[in-house]
C-alpha cells in the first residue's frame, strides 16, 4: 500500500499486518484515511514532540491517539551550525545522525519503554510514527523485530525500506547542500547501529537494555513474539 498522504506507511517487516510504521498521519486525504480505517487501525502511537502534533494533527477518524513525544532535535542542531557560518558537508550530517540516534538510548529510553507498554497491554491493529517516520520510528522498529528475535538482516532490511518510501525534495532545505540533504533525508546502516552500539555501551548488550532499559524479560518478549511475530 502506498498512500499519497503518507510515503513511509507500512507494515513491519516480518510481523503480522496489524502493527504499521508510518511518516505523520496529518498530510492525509479521505481517500488515505479511509485506506487506513479499512485496515482496522484504532490504536496510533506518536513519538513526535509537542509543535509537530499541533502543526499536523492525524487525521485518521476514530482511533486513540497516545502521545510518546520525542523532541526533535537534529534540525535546530543543523539549523544553529548554519546560522553560526559553518558549512556542512555528508559527513558532517552522518555524524550529526549518528550523535542523534545515540541520543534516543540516553534521554529517550522512557518513552521507548511506553510504546512497548502500550503492544504489550493488547494487540489491536495499531501504527506508530514520526514525522518522516525514518528516526524515531525506525529505531522503535528495530527494537521491536530485535525483541521479537529477528535476525540482524531483518531488522536492516525493514529499516532501509525508508530510502524506497521517501522523495528527496528538488529544493534545498534550511541552506543545506544537495549532498547533505540526501543524508538527512535517507537513512544509513550506520545511523542505527550507533544507537546499537550505545544501549551495548551503556548497557552491556542489547538484550540487557531491552530488559533492564526497556523492561522487557522473556516473558515480555515471548508475549511480544506472540502477538506479533508472523508465522
């Protein structure tokens, strides 16, 4: 399904068609809301901060919008280095991408732990986004199929998808150069393997962030598998 409203509306790779990942549900038509409705969605999970929800409200009738916000911050931090004279290069916005996923471990785990919270309590057609739906719900994405115990390549596989959903504007955006827009609006290996590498950092390892950060034992993850895993 591709909806015009919503380029990165999905379902998860490798999980049964009742958890979808999506960009902002506020650009949609009827036409794309009435798509969605007929999925049988009434549960959203928004991971965006508090001006993104009030910019673009979903417009999705009748479901239950829970609000998980994660304040964005890659664009204030891009927009003040620009504004502060200094140039940016690719690799100055990959490492940037980098510092933010690591971010989402740091100040971010709570809210991660929420939207696992909410999958656990019950297993209703649900989908859970961003604004492009690449970052925040890319990460939550891959937490979830890592959970669930799928394999490295399905975790990677469901979160490049992204590259395949998302147009990259013809114009420039805040001043940034053509090469550094097609890093911020794609995403890499590399960006998610950083926010890996520090829940293994400060954790031990990933299964120990999964249950001691994200409160998921096997018991919660079996449940998770349960409900959700394909097959």
């Amino acid at each position: 399904m591709r909806l015009p409203g919503a380029a990165n509306f999905r379902p998860v790779s490798t999980l049964r068609p009742v958890l979808y990942r999506s960009d902002h549900l506020g650009a949609l038509d009827e036409a794309d809301a009435r798509a969605i409705t007929a999925l049988g969605i009434k549960r959203v999970l928004d991971f965006r901060g508090v001006q993104e929800r009030a910019s673009a409200a979903c417009r999705v009738p009748g479901v239950t919008v829970h609000s998980l916000p994660i304040e964005p911050t890659i664009v204030q931090k891009l927009s003040d280095l620009l504004a502060a004279g200094q140039p940016l290069t690719g690799a100055d916005v990959t490492a940037h991408m980098q510092d933010t996923y690591r971010g989402f471990v740091r100040h971010n785990t709570a809210r991660f732990a929420e939207f696992f919270a909410h999958l656990l309590a019950r297993d209703e057609p649900t989908v859970f986004h961003c604004t492009a739906g690449k970052d925040r719900t890319g990460f939550a994405a891959a937490l979830l199929l890592k959970a669930v115990g799928a394999s490295d390549d399905e975790v990677m596989h469901d979160y490049l998808l992204t590259n395949e959903r998302l147009v990259l504007p013809q114009e420039s955006r805040m001043g940034l150069s053509r090469e550094a827009m097609v890093v911020l609006w794609r995403v890499q290996p590399e960006f998610l393997r950083a926010a890996f590498d520090e829940a293994d950092r400060a954790y031990g390892s990933l299964d120990t962030y999964l249950r001691e950060g994200l409160s998921l034992g096997p018991a919660q993850r079996e449940r998770l598998a349960a409900l959700y895993r394909a097959g």
